[in-house]
C-alpha cells in the first residue's frame, strides 16, 4: 500500500469515530430527554462527546496538513473545507475550554475560597455549544467525501509524505532548543508567552503524525511519542489557562474574586511552565536525521494491508448522519 493511501485510510476510521459519537450522543440524548431527572446525566454526556470530538478534529487537520503539498493551492473547494475543519476544530476545543477548564481548577483548589471564587467565574462564562450536533454532522460527513474524492494527494510518494513526518518534528526540535536557552538564561516565561502557540502547532502535528506509525516504531520511540503527546495536552492546557485568565478579566464579577482567580491561574501557568520545560527533553531529544530514519524504519516494518475504499460517486450518494448509515473501511491482506 501506499502511504498516502493509509493516510486516507487512518483518517477515515478517525471521521467515522466522529460520526459514531454523533450518532450516540444523538441517540443517547433522545433517551434521557424522557427522564426529567436526567438532564446532568445527559450534560455529562454531551461534555465527553464534545471533547471526544475535538480530540480528533484535531488529528483529522494534522492529517490534512500532513497531505498539503498534493491540493493546497490546487483544489480550493478542498482548501475552503480544510479552513472550514481547523475553524471548528478550534471551535471544539474552546468550547471544552474555559467553563469546563474553570469547572475543573475549581474541583482542584485546595482552599475553599479559591474554589469558591473559581466557581463564581464558571457560572459567568457562556457554555453554548458553538456548532450544532447537525453542523457537525455535516461537517464530517463532508469531510468523508473529500478524503474519498481527493485523488491528487493519494499520488504522493511515500518518501514524500515521510520527509513531512520529519519537516514536523525539525521545525518542533528547534523550537525547543530555544525554549532550553531561554529556561537557562530565566527568560522561558517570556519566550513561551510569544512561541507557545507556534511550539504547540509543531509538537501537535508531529504528534498526530508520527502516531501513523506507532505499530512498526521502536520502544524508545514510541517512550518519545508519548512525551509528545503530554507535551501537546500541557501546552494546550496552557493556552487554556491564558484564555480562562482573560476571561475572568471580562466578567462581572467582584474585583477581589477576579483577583483570587487570576492569581490562581498564574500558579497553575507557572507548574505547566515547569512541566514543559521538563518535557522537552523526552520530546526532542533524537536529532532530526536520526528520526526520519527511524519513520522509514517504522513504515517498513508496519507491512500495511491493501485497502479498498468506496467509490467517491457511490460515496457522494450515499445518506449520511445515522449511525447505521457509517461507511466501513474494506481490507484485505
């Protein structure tokens, strides 16, 4: 097989994961509706397939970033589609953001009156769901569709997409040389406020794309996919905290509650500062050569399946939105 194809083929069983959740959360929602006493329960639920659903908004637009060079610039309806995804993936991640971020520091105060002030917050924060179960669907589905449809980027040499792999990983190894100058000099704090977000784009693609591999990767390599992994979650949840702290700024509340709040987010940035820096080693410390080496190594060793997909115009045709409705994913040996 190709690797583009498994590309194709891994980020179509990530969209029909997210489909699935749709039409659970669907299904489990219309059951709880009939119980009055439900409505936390069906909350709680609604909460998880959120978060379930920006995890792999996530991954599906590190898998389009992964096949960049076969449409960017080339195909614009799929180029308006991939902003389209990355604008709701952002929109997903938010919304699982500042009330449920605030929700949790609150949960973790160890002085009531942290907690207490933490929780006024939380009560002031908006919590709507910024797109529709039926966006979504559609989304997805749409999503569906193009991974079928998009025959260009299929043709992609495997080395190709194999040196995008480790462009990902370079781009994430510099950056943390820098963010180890700046931790030795005591300037991370600054450095990490002005290339946070930048260091977290690299260490998330590189992540989500290396994760391709992880059946034919060594056991010190799959030991430094998972620092990768807390490094992308902290660095998130720092990003998390700078918003929530902004937030709190904006609402009406009380200027010694806001006070409390903002002073507690400061600690909790400060243990992710630390937390980072202590990452960075597990994270980065292969020299990029050395990497896609191993990447070429792993993709070897994985001796991927053929896989079949369904024809793009059958795919076009087809209903989509129930659970029932899920395209599979056809292999064989």
């Amino acid at each position: 097989m190709r690797l583009a194809d498994f590309v194709v083929s891994y980020s179509l069983e990530i969209n029909n994961r997210c489909l699935r959740y749709l039409a659970e959360c669907d299904a489990r929602g219309s059951m709880l509706a009939a119980d009055q006493g439900a409505a936390v329960a069906a909350e709680m639920h609604t909460v998880y397939a959120e978060s379930l659903l920006a995890r792999d908004s996530r991954r599906l637009t590190s898998m389009w970033a992964l096949t960049a060079p076969g449409w960017k610039g080339v195909n614009g309806a799929l180029g308006e589609h991939v902003d389209g995804l990355r604008e709701a993936s952002g929109a997903l991640t938010d919304a699982a953001s500042n009330r449920r971020l605030a929700l949790r520091l609150a949960s973790l105060a160890s002085e009531d009156d942290e907690a207490e002030a933490i929780l006024k917050v939380a009560r002031k924060l908006p919590s709507e769901v910024p797109l529709t179960w039926d966006d979504l669907n559609d989304l997805f589905a749409d999503d569906s569709a193009c991974w079928r449809a998009a025959d260009s980027f299929r043709a992609l040499a495997d080395e190709e997409v194999l040196k995008r792999v480790a462009r990902s990983y370079r781009k994430g190894h510099r950056l943390a040389g820098a963010l180890r100058e700046h931790a030795a000099d005591g300037s991370v704090v600054v450095w990490l406020d002005d290339e946070s977000d930048k260091f977290h784009k690299w260490v998330q693609l590189t992540a989500h794309q290396m994760e391709l591999f992880r059946g034919g990767l060594s056991e010190k390599t799959k030991a430094q996919l998972w620092y990768l992994d807390k490094m992308s979650d902290t660095l998130r949840t720092r990003a998390g905290l700078r918003a929530l702290k902004r937030a709190t700024r904006r609402v009406n509340v009380k200027k010694s509650v806001a006070k409390t709040v903002v002073g507690y987010i400061d600690q909790q940035i400060t243990k992710m500062d630390k937390r980072i820096v202590r990452l960075a080693d597990g994270c980065f410390n292969v020299k990029p050569r050395r990497v896609e080496a191993a990447l070429g190594q792993a993709f070897s060793a994985l001796g991927l399946p053929e896989v079949t997909l369904m024809d793009p115009q059958v795919a076009a045709n087809t209903p989509t939105g129930r659970l029932e409705q899920i395209e599979r994913i056809e292999r064989t040996v």
